[in-house]
C-alpha cells in the first residue's frame, strides 16, 4: 500500500465489511427460510443453484474471523444482521439468534473492534415475502419491530448502525431486472418497493431513537453514470440512470422528495398516499454511507422507459466486469456533500474487487486489488483535502464469500476461503493493509 494510517485526519477510522447470509451459514442456529433460499432453489437463478446454507460457516467460526480483523488493525467491522434468524418467521423472537448477535457483539469488543452494524443485507424471511414483501407497505411495521427485537438485545454496545444495505438493490435490482430475489420484473413491484424500503428504513430510525441510541446512518450504493457519447439524448439517459439508481435514495431521505424524471416513470405505479410519507423517510440521521464499485456508460434505446440500455466501457475491469473508476467515489463524496448532506459525516462503507484469486504455495498474490484499493484512497484523499467531512473508509470484503446469484465463483475478500475445507489464507492484500495501519 502507498498509503498508511498517519496520511489520513486523526480519527479517521478504517474497517471492513461482511453480510450475514453471505458468511454465516443460514442452515444453523434456528435461522428461518430466507427469500434467497426460495430464489436460489429456482432453476437459473443462480449459479449451480448455490445458496448460504453453509456459506463460510461464520456463525461457528466467528471468533477466528473477528482475530483476522483485529489482526488486519481495523477499526471497525461492519457486519449484517439476518431477520430471518432473528426471527425465523418475520414476527416471532428466535432466542439461538439472539443470542448469535449478542456473542458476536461481546466478541468484537473484547478485541478493542467498534460494532457497526446493518440490520438488513437482503434476507427477507420467506412468510413475509409471502405476503407480498416489500411491495406491502405493511413491511415498514414488520421491519420496525424487527428493530426493536435485535436492538432491544445489542443496540446498547453497537458503535453505530444503519437500517438498510444498498436500497436500490432491494427494489430496483431485484424488482425491475429481477436479478436478485425475489426476481420480479415488473414496473408497479418496482416502485412500490422502492418507495417501501426509504419507508422502512425511516421507521428503523424512529424505533431506535425510541430505545436511546444514537449514531445512526443511511448507506446508498452509488453507481457514476456517464453518457455514451456527447449526444443530448445519450446524456438525458445518463441522468435518468443516475436519477433511478442514486438522486432517488438520497432525495427521499435528505430533501424529502423524488426526483422529477424518475416520477415520470414510476408515478403511475407508486402506492396510495406515497406523497405523505417524507416525515417518517426523512427522519434525520448522523451520517450517510455511501458503497461505491463502478461506473456505467448509458446510452439510449428505443424501447419502453427508462429507454436507455448499457455500453461497454474502454477502462480496466475487475472480474465482475465492472469498470475501475475511482474518479466516480471522489465525485460521488463531493456531490453527496454538495447537494444532499452538508456537514453530515460521511463514511465510505464499501469499497472493493473481485479479482481471480488462488493459493499458490501457502499464499494468495493479488497486487490487482492493492492497486484498486490506493486508487480508491487517492480517491479519498482527495475529497478530504477539498473539504468533504468523511470519516471512515471500509473494505468489501473481510472474506471471499457467497455472491448472491453468482454462487462461490467472485471472489471479494481480502481473506482468502477455500470453500471445500473452509481454510482461511489471509491474501497479499491483508498483510499490506495490516502494515499499513500499523
């Protein structure tokens, strides 16, 4: 790494990220059927048709995995809770869960590692999908007293939290491309889920400001648009990508409103009186975490809206295909200051790349990912040094691990897993990080 923890304002905290049906193995502790077990288990979803059942076997190797983190010198790890382990039917208490999260929360502490906790990455218990999920504006409640149950038990040693991972995945990605479960692809689902998860996400805060806490944020994935060409219409496809897959987020929670071309889209298909519900999205918070990857080229298309398609990009690309793009994280930092969040504290909560990795003679080389990650924190540094109140910098992800619906194949991690023996190998990249935050 060309960088090291004294480069970086005092305070600055660093830390790394994991999910909790990516790691923890969902088959153990009680845990419920998930709405990915039902995606999963559906023919070409998901590659091989893998699952989380076993996943990296986190919930009985957790205290190996935390020693890597303080190991690495993190400050911080951000780690997922599941509702349906929680409460494996969407409403009722599962003590083995709870317990889970309060042994991990201890665990952390006892290593001198801040709690950062999300409450949900993705794991709607399937009776709540069979009630129509996010689509039914009744989740708002549901995942409310959620809140209440799992913060009711380790909300008092947390060092922060955020209600919701990745909003746009939860309704457009899954609702409209139907890339991820429940895998809809249909426009009224779409709007209604993502009007439903701003809704829940609000009610999450109101709930824990009830139980006294504080610290309490928003995280966005944010993905840069640029137009395909210099043509008025390429660029008038560019901003709606932007509008549907970022301004919409941070609008409903920050201004209290929905950008003006996504509504032309979506309003038809919005629910009953979405108009009245700012109060509760907008609830305020104490920072706003922002996860950035990639960027796109958009260019338009003849076929219904939004009407545009995707371009292949001329950058260097990660094994997800995704472009390197580290000047979209700085323009993302910059804008988000500018338009949405003022002085609020921003925290970079994810950051990170798939990269081929295999352990050869005891070791993993990926000097590709170390060079991402000194991209990404020039990035950083930049934004800093213009003035962007950000505080914090996490890497996706502390292991290689279950990539959705691309199974065990993309690996993320800076800890290498051998998903046969479930061996870690921690990579080239956690050892240059853990010198450099020396």
């Amino acid at each position: 790494m060309r960088h090291k923890r004294s480069d970086f304002p005092d305070g600055f905290l660093f830390g790394t990220a994991t999910s909790s049906y990516q790691i923890e193995g969902h088959s153990f502790g009680g845990a419920g059927r998930t709405h990915w077990d039902d995606f999963a288990d559906t023919p070409g979803n998901v590659v091989r048709a893998e699952n989380g059942a076993l996943a990296c076997d986190h919930y009985h190797r957790y205290e190996a995995d935390l020693d890597l983190v303080a190991g690495a010198g993190f400050d911080c790890y951000r780690f997922s809770t599941s509702w349906a382990r929680v409460m494996p039917d969407g409403r009722t208490p599962n003590p083995e869960g709870l317990d889970f999260y309060d042994r991990l929360t201890d665990a952390m502490l006892e290593r001198g590692i801040k709690p950062c906790a999300t409450l949900y990455h993705w794991e709607l218990p399937s009776p709540l999908a069979d009630l129509g999920g996010w689509r039914n504006r009744d989740i708002a409640g549901w995942f409310g007293d959620f809140t209440e149950t799992i913060m009711g038990r380790i909300g008092d040693r947390m060092y922060s939290v955020a209600p919701i991972n990745e909003p746009w995945c939860v309704g457009w990605l899954s609702h409209f491309l139907g890339h991820h479960a429940p895998g809809l692809r249909d426009i009224r689902a779409t709007a209604r889920a993502m009007h439903h998860v701003l809704l829940a996400h609000g009610t999450a805060i109101q709930r824990m400001r009830g139980l006294g806490m504080t610290n309490l944020g928003a995280v966005f994935n944010l993905e840069w648009a640029d137009p395909a060409d210099d043509s008025d219409e390429a660029r008038a496809a560019a901003d709606l990508y932007d509008g549907y897959y970022n301004r919409f987020f941070l609008g409903g929670v920050f201004q209290g409103a929905y950008p003006e071309d996504v509504m032309a889209g979506l309003a038809p298909h919005m629910p009953e009186g979405w108009q009245d519900d700012f109060t509760t999205i907008s609830e305020p918070v104490d920072w706003c975490g922002l996860n950035y990857y990639t960027r796109k080229l958009i260019a338009p298309d003849t076929g219904p809206w939004p009407s545009h398609k995707e371009v292949e990009g001329p950058l260097p690309k990660t094994l997800m295909g995704w472009e390197i793009f580290p000047d979209g994280l700085y323009n993302f930092l910059t804008r988000t200051a500018r338009e949405y969040t003022g002085s609020l504290p921003l925290l970079v909560t994810e950051n990170g790349m798939a990269s081929p990795d295999v352990v050869t003679n005891g070791a993993v080389s990926d000097q590709p990912r170390i060079d991402y990650l000194n991209a990404h924190l020039d990035a950083v540094k930049r934004a800093i040094a213009d003035g962007v109140p950000l505080q914090g910098y996490f890497i996706w992800s502390l292991l290689d691990n279950y990539e959705w619906a691309l199974g065990y194949e993309k690996r993320f991690g800076l800890v290498h897993v051998d998903f046969e023996t479930l061996e870690r190998t921690p990579k080239a990249s956690y050892h240059a990080l853990a010198q450099a935050l020396k």
